[in-house]
C-alpha cells in the first residue's frame, strides 16, 4: 500500500513538473520583444566589441523579396538562422543617416546570401551585409528613405519590424544640437573645449530622458561634426516640435552667467523663440544658480537656428574666459543640474503647445 501511494504521489509530482516544463517552453516559444536602441554615432559597448563601428571581415548586398500575404505587407521581416536567440539580436536605429542596424550573432555569417528579407514597404531603399568574423556575427545595415520609429518582435524564425513616424510613436518630438565636434572646437578657455562641453551635456540628456511621450534626437553623440544640412535634414524629417542648442561663450573673463540665443527669423504665434529662450535660461538657471545675462537674438554662428521654423534657442550655459563658470563646467554634478533644467524647459513647453491646441 506504501509503494502504490509513492507511486502514486511520483506521477502526480512528475506531471507537475512536465506542465511546468511545457509552461517554459511555450514561453521561450512565444514572441519577444527586441529593444531598439538610438545611436547618434554613438558606441555602443558589447563584450568588448563596438557597435557603431562596423569593422567587417567582408560584405554584400541584402536581397529583398515581396511578401507572399497581405499580412506582413506593412513590415520587415528578417529570417534568422538556427539557434538564434534575443540575446543574439541587437537593433540599432542610426537615425542620423537613416539606416536600421541590425547585430546577429550565428555561426552561419553567408545565411543573408541565400535567405532574403522580405518587406512590401517602398521605404526600405536597400541594404547590405557586413561579416564580423571575430565573434561570428553579422550587422545588416537597412536603409530607409526617411526618419522612423520601430516596432519589433522576436520568434524562433525571424524579426518582424514595423514602421512609424515620430509623431506616431510620441507626442512631441524635441532636436537638441550640441555646438561644434571634431576639428571645430568652437569656444575655448581656461582648458575646457566648447564642443566637448556641449558634448556632456547631451550625453547627459540622452541619459536623463525619460518619457513615453517625449522623443529627443541628438545631432551628436560623439565628437563628429554634422555639417548644417545634416542637422536642418534631421530637424526637418523629424518634423520636430522645438529645437534646443548647447553652446557655451567665451567674452569678457568678468561676466559669468548663462545667455540664451533665438531664432528671430521667423514669427511663430504663442509659444514663439524669444518666450522659449527666456524659459530655457530661466530653468536652466534655476538648477544650478547660475546668474542670467538674458536673451539674445542669434547671429551667424547658430546656422541651424535660421531654418528651424519651430521654436527654436541655443542655450549658452556659461562662459568659458570666466574662472567660477569654467570651474563649474568642469563638475559632473554641475551638468547634470544643466540637463535638468533643460528637460525641465521640454516639458514647459510641450505644455504650453498642448494647451495652445486644445
């Protein structure tokens, strides 16, 4: 009787187990999500290796084929070879020249010669595949005709990727312009690089955001230098809501302080560039109690300014010939309040705009 109610009891354990073992694996089965991460140029670090900077053993052309059903008629879908798994996937939107990236860690690198992806949409202009055969693991650069927001889902054969405009994905869409990068260093003093300075800072929004309803593009993430027309192209297809620019002053080593420059080209009704300015300045020098010097029109040096058509301001966040404003500029802590005080002025404004649309 003893064995029949161990037996009894190993069955009912071992189905147990075996439902909770199919659980699992039903669960692996299912559809995932893959994080699609913004690179501005930036790098990317993964066990040692860089994103960002494709160095390749060999590459060739993707080969694209109509879907079969109406079904997947609005999407990319991108088949993947065996054993791939999420971890082996990592998508990259390089917003900046339009292209999707797209990691894939397998070791069958010559899969994309054979296996196309298959999309009906005419945004995707082409593409190719570049092998890294350090660690067995391919990078498909996508190209597309203008700037988008994805969607993707994993499965055990393939990543579905669907497209949206910025203004579909979020409810306001922010530029923000780092003066300078590369051989144009801008201002200078006291040791401190303008370019590198507005550099921090943005890095330090880029980690400071946090919002389903606020999308921020970067012309710059590193020190590259995007001519004026790639940042006009960027403000104009992301059709954003305001523009903000970092930038710092280097004048008379006495004054200290912080200064706003607008755009005062164009007329724009409500919440126009000089009322953006002045809210960009004062909250940022809230946070950090620096002193303000006040609002500015903009003069030749801030070219992206004269073709935004939004609100639009550079923000001067101090001067360099100054020892206090310099030495400030120099603290971690220092550009983070900078940060804040910016996205503090993000989401005045949205408000403002909101309002004035209702």
């Amino acid at each position: 009787m003893k064995d029949d109610g161990m037996m009894k009891k190993t069955a009912v354990l071992a189905a147990i187990f075996a439902a909770v073992s199919l659980t699992v694996m039903l669960q692996r089965a299912g559809t995932r999500n893959v994080i699609i991460a913004d690179a501005a140029q930036a790098v990317v670090q993964d066990n040692g290796q860089q994103h960002g900077k494709t160095r390749g053993t060999g590459e060739f052309a993707l080969t694209l084929k109509s879907p079969a059903t109406d079904a997947v008629q609005d999407t990319l879908v991108i088949p993947l070879p065996e054993n791939v798994d999420s971890d082996d996937v990592v998508i990259e939107n390089h917003y900046l020249t339009r292209q999707l990236w797209v990691y894939i860690r397998s070791h069958d690198s010559r899969y994309y010669e054979t296996n196309p992806l298959i999309t009906g949409l005419k945004q995707i202009q082409g593409g190719k595949c570049i092998l890294q055969g350090t660690n067995d693991r391919v990078c498909l650069h996508i190209q597309l005709d203008g700037l988008y927001e994805y969607q993707s889902e994993l499965s055990e054969e393939n990543v579905t990727v669907r497209f949206q405009s910025p203004h579909e994905a979020y409810d306001k869409v922010v530029v923000i312009d780092p003066y300078g990068g590369d051989a144009d260093q801008g201002n200078t003093g006291n040791g401190l690089l303008e370019k590198d300075v507005c550099l921090q800072i943005a890095r330090k929004l880029e980690k400071e955001i946090d919002s389903a309803d606020v999308k921020v593009y970067f012309t710059r993430l590193d020190d590259s230098d995007p001519s004026t027309q790639e940042r006009c192209s960027l403000i104009t297809d992301a059709k954003a809501d305001m523009v903000i620019g970092l930038c710092a002053d280097a004048v008379n080593p006495s004054v200290s302080g912080m200064t706003a420059y607008y755009n005062n080209i164009y007329y724009i009704r409500g919440y126009g560039n000089a009322d953006m300015a002045a809210q960009l300045e004062r909250d940022c020098v809230y946070a950090t109690k620096s002193n303000i010097l006040g609002i500015r029109a903009a003069g030749d040096r801030y070219e992206t300014l004269k073709y935004a058509e939004m609100p639009s301001a550079y923000i001067s966040v101090g001067n360099l010939a100054n020892v206090q404003d310099a030495e400030n500029l120099a603290k971690e802590e220092y550009l983070e309040k900078i940060a804040q005080g910016i996205l503090q002025a993000v989401n005045y404004g949205g408000q403002v705009q909101n309002k004035s649309q209702e």
